[in-house]
C-alpha cells in the first residue's frame, strides 16, 4: 500500500512539472491554465480587475527596457502589456511569438461626460476602451 502511494506521489509530481518549456523573462508563470488573449475581454466579464494568465500572440514589442510590448486580442484589437518590475528588458524580436504571460489584466475606462448622473447606475462597463496587462511572468512558448 505504501509503494502505491509513493508511486503515485512520484508520478503525479513528475506530471506537474511536464510543462511547455520556453525562454522565461521576469518570474516563471506558476502553471495554472491560461486563457486565449481574445477570450479575456469576455472572461473578465463586468470586472474591472482579475488576476490571471493569458496566452497570446505579441504583436510587437514597443518599448524593451521595461518590458513593454501588445498582444494580439483578435479583430484587430490589442491589449497593451508591461512588467510590473522596470529591470526586466525583452527583446524587439519577440513579436510574433506566442506567450503565456501571467499578471493583472484591467480595463481601462473612457472618461464619461455625464458626471451629474453621479446616483445612477454607472455604464462604465459597457463603455470600457482598452485591456491593459500588467505582467509578473512570461513565458515565451517554443
């Protein structure tokens, strides 16, 4: 019985750690299963703020130092990505890569002009601009 359970401890120990490899910039996503980029803006539903791992394409790399590039999130929109420490720098050659990167995705809200309205129900959710992504981990898929 004893061997059973080591043996299935060993077993299931080495299948957690069977992940994709690829090059990792900042810390190593913790694994947990990451959504399609053009899904996030539907999974995030009316929430201003998830914390998640996405998979994506990079559609190019804007700024190195920093870490500053944009994912593809499908018919044409993008969803602006940073690090959230400055000292990770990514190469320019990482667009068109396909990345998992973990962080903090969060809606960025247009500015709405019907402040008077202040009691009502707000409509910001429907009203939302962009994604934003702010990365602790990416892992670039080989």
């Amino acid at each position: 019985m004893k061997t059973l359970l080591l043996a299935f401890a060993i077993l299931s120990s080495s299948l957690a750690f069977a992940q994709k490899k690829g090059t990792i910039y900042g810390s190593k996503p913790n694994g947990i299963e990451a959504i399609e980029a053009n899904n996030l803006d539907a999974f995030m539903g009316t929430k201003p703020r998830i914390s998640t791992s996405i998979r994506g394409v990079v559609v190019k790399v804007t700024q190195t130092k920093g870490g500053w590039f944009e994912i593809s999130a499908g018919n044409g929109k993008v969803i602006a990505a940073h690090f959230s420490k400055y000292d990770v720098t990514i190469p320019t050659s990482l667009a068109g890569h396909t990345v998992i990167a973990e962080g903090i995705a969060a809606r960025q809200f247009a500015a709405d002009d019907s402040q008077h309205l202040a009691g009502q129900k707000a409509q910001h959710a429907t009203n939302s601009k962009e994604l934003t992504f702010e990365v602790t981990g990416l892992m670039v898929e080989k």
